[in-house]
C-alpha cells in the first residue's frame, strides 16, 4: 500500500505491485500518438517521463510546481499540461477521479485496479486491494445482468494517525 498526502508526498507502506505490460508508458504514448496523427514532442515525451518516475497521486498544480519554471530547460506551459494529461488519459496511461472538488491523476497502465480510503482530517489518501470487494462487486452485477467492467471506490473516514491524536486530546480535556 502507499499513502499520499494532500500535496503527493509519498509515505512507503506495502506496495501493490505492477502489472505487467508489453510496452512502456512512453512506448504505449507513441503508439496512441501516432493512431490519431500526432507526433510525439519533447514536452509529451518529458511530461510522461516525469509522470511514471515515481508513483504518486496528484493535481494539475501539484505537478506543475515540480516542473521546471518558465525560461528552465524542459518548461511546459500550463495549457500543455492540461492537454498532455488528457493525452494521458486518453491513452490509458492515467485515471482521474475527482476528490474535493479537483481532478486528481494516478497512474493506470501497469498498476493494478485498487481502491482508497481517503482521511478527511489530513487528506491522506492510501491505496489497497481487496479480493472480497471485486467478488462482492461481480456478484451484485450477475444478480442485476449487468456486465461489470471495473469500479472505483474512495472511503472517506479519519485514518489511524489523525484518530489518535484526536483521542489524546480527549483524555488530556478529561483530566
């Protein structure tokens, strides 16, 4: 499992592993590019080298304050970003999904499909797999003939940090 914070630092937990994949991310964009007649430019190639260097949760903004500024080697505007991800999306490389009102990219090609528990306190969002939770999902669409192609689910609740300290401070207001 890895968590992100509100602002895409990563926190280590157990890994979810990748899935294996015939092509890598900047292979797959090639590909996708060239179907629809674009071309490949050095700002998509390093926007998709820069997104799948690590694995993170994250916004437009959040990843743009990590790209080099205007007049830097390697600068892409914001209106290129803003279309590089839809690019992105487009290709299967990311998902987005909204949480509090924002668009919020992950990585979708080579990952596997997961779930999040999102803590509304520090807004740290963690990743997990459960197998009960797909069989439960195939099981409600066979009893509703319904051909279930994926899910999404974000838990929203207090994660385990923001509750102890939520305790500490109640036994301190009892003494």
């Amino acid at each position: 499992m890895k968590s992100f914070d509100s602002k895409g630092k990563g926190q280590a937990e157990k890994s979810l592993g990748a899935v294996p994949v015939s092509q890598t991310p900047l292979q797959r964009l090639e590909e996708y590019l060239t179907s629809r007649g674009l071309r490949m430019t050095e700002q998509r190639r390093f926007l998709v080298e820069r997104v799948f260097s690590r694995h993170e949760h994250f916004d437009v903004d959040q990843l743009i304050d990590q790209l080099p500024r205007k007049g830097e080697p390697h600068y892409v505007s914001r209106p290129t970003v803003y279309r590089a991800l839809k690019e992105f999306v487009d290709a299967g490389l990311l998902r987005r999904f909204e949480l509090n009102g924002r668009s919020v990219y992950e990585h979708d090609y080579g990952y596997p499909e997961h779930d999040h528990l999102y803590c509304i306190k520090c807004r740290k969002l963690t990743e997990f797999q459960s197998d009960a939770l797909g069989q439960l999902r195939d099981q409600i669409g066979r009893e509703h003939r319904f051909l279930v192609r994926g899910h999404r689910l974000i838990i929203h609740g207090v994660c385990r940090d923001c509750n102890r300290r939520r305790s500490r401070r109640r036994a301190q207001d009892l003494v």
